[in-house]
C-alpha cells in the first residue's frame, strides 16, 4: 500500500521555545567576543536583556586574563630504580591559510 504524501497544511505548526541565556552562559559568550569589559557588560546585557547595571557586577566577578600558552609539563610515575620523565608539551601556532580568489577561467581559444 502507496502513503499519501502529507503537505505542509496538513502538519501541525512548529512551535519553537526560546529561552534566553543564564547570566553565566550570557557572561562566558560575551568574553570569548571581547576583551573589553565594557564590552562584555553591553554584549551580556545584550543577550539577556537585563540592564547593564545588573549585569556589570557579575561580569566583573568573571574578569578572567588570557592565560599565556607555555609550555605543559606533565610528570609521569616510573618504577622504583627510575627517576620520574619529565614531557613538556608545546604548541605551535599553524600558518594561516591564505585562498587566492580568482576570477572566471581564461578563455584558453584566446
């Protein structure tokens, strides 16, 4: 037996839920979009639509500085007669990957 395809006026209608975020969630997205910290308030409020000076104070309590990216030393246990290994992790920025646009093709007949 064939289904009958169902149209979009026969479907029930889509309800979508919108919950704006947390303070902590709306703080958090704020920091990893600026540094500044009166950014940050006006990006919070933004998303939460609370006024900034009830937002300030919580972003102020998260003021967080970068951490610099050294070295991780990461000590491993070894046997009794062993020393323990040291291993440092470094990381290593990638060169940024450059895409040359180009125009249409060349009309190779010319």
């Amino acid at each position: 037996m064939k289904k009958t395809p169902k149209s979009f006026a026969d479907l029930p209608p889509i309800r979508v839920r919108r919950e704006p975020p947390t303070v902590t969630e709306a703080v958090a997205a704020a920091q990893d979009l600026a540094d500044d910290i009166e950014q940050q308030v006006e990006i919070a409020c933004g998303l939460i639509g609370l006024p900034a000076d009830e937002v300030r104070p919580h972003v102020l309590a998260a003021a967080r500085k970068k951490p610099e990216r050294a070295p991780e030393r990461i000590m491993s246990h070894a046997g009794p007669s062993r020393a323990p290994r040291t291993v440092i992790v470094e990381r290593r920025t990638r060169a940024p990957v450059v895409v040359e646009r180009r125009g249409r093709p060349l009309d190779p007949r010319r």
